[in-house]
C-alpha cells in the first residue's frame, strides 16, 4: 500500500493496480485505484475518467473461490455496497487478492471478528447456534463466543436477539456474564 499526504497534510490511503470485471460473462481488465475511500475502475491508469465508481466507508469486502478465466485462475474481491448490491473485482494470485481484501476493509472502516479473536475450542452448543473459546489477540484474554445463526430464527426471535443484545450493552454486574464485544456478518 502506498500513502501520501494530501494538500491539507492529512495521509490519504493510496492502493493500486490491474484487475478484472465480469461483464456480460466476459472478464474486462481494468486498473482499480483506491484514492482516500473511494474505488476508481478505468480502462487505464493513464485514463482521465473512470467507468466504475464507488464510495467504499460502511461497506463490507470478502474473498471467495478462485474463477477460471482462459486458463488462468482470477481470484475474487467482493464488496458489499448495500444489502442488494455488490461489486466483484477479480484478480491474478491469492496474493493480491488478500491485499486489496485489506485495503478496502481498513478505508471501509470494518472490523472483523478474526481481527481481535482467535477461535479455540467449541464449548457447547444449542438450537441457534455454539459457543466457542476465543483468545484476544492482544491481551491473551479468554473469552466465550456466542455465535448465533439468524437465518435459523424467524423475523420475531431476531427482534428477541436484538433486544437481548442492546440489555446486556448496558448490564454491568459482578454475577452477570459481561458482554464485551459483538460482531454481526
């Protein structure tokens, strides 16, 4: 990743290179720029207007399975601008997939669970989901991981669940399991 400073001395995130889109079942290259927190597709770097346009804070980004493409696997970045919408760019190795999977989530401004915890052992399990032993990363803290399938809940339980998070947010109690964190994909 390349960085500069901008004219206000603030350093702006700079990210570059080749990728391709899918149009139409064809694979178009494209070169792909992330200047501060947007995306910028152009046909070249030496292209004054861009085709493609994106916003990139409060989306989401992940990897998948590499494609083939004229006997070269491309390996897909998939960025999740709204619930109905995303945008794939593929690229040539795992390499610069797992590099621009960075990039978009630092600018996006997300976290993910596996970039504080490290799964350990499962410690139970119940009708909506486990509960695991995770290791902060940092501290070396141990901690239970409550990790609940929604898509095995109807609309109401959902609510229930909400609800259930936003009490123990505020519940501080010395006999009450603390709730520290949560993550939701």
């Amino acid at each position: 990743m390349r960085q500069f400073s901008s004219s206000n001395q603030e350093t702006e995130v700079y990210f570059d290179g080749w990728c391709f889109l899918r149009t139409n079942d064809a694979f178009k290259k494209f070169w792909c720029c992330v200047k501060g927190n947007e995306l910028y597709c152009k046909k070249s770097p030496d292209e004054p207007t861009a085709e493609v346009l994106h916003s990139l804070p409060n989306t989401f980004v992940s990897g998948g399975e590499p494609c083939l493409h004229e006997d070269q696997q491309l390996y897909p970045v998939k960025i999740f601008l709204c619930k109905t919408r995303s945008r794939v760019l593929y690229f040539e190795s795992a390499e610069l997939q797992n590099q621009w999977i960075e990039v978009v989530k630092m600018v996006a401004g997300i976290r993910t669970f596996e970039d504080f915890y490290e799964m350990n052992d499962q410690l139970g399990k119940g009708a909506y989901g486990t509960v695991n032993l995770a290791t902060h990363r940092v501290s070396g803290l141990q901690v239970a991981v409550k990790i609940v399938n929604k898509a095995k809940m109807n609309p109401t339980e959902v609510t229930q669940h909400q609800r259930e998070l936003e009490i123990l947010k505020v519940c501080q109690h010395p006999n009450l399991v603390r709730l520290i964190d949560f993550f939701e994909t």
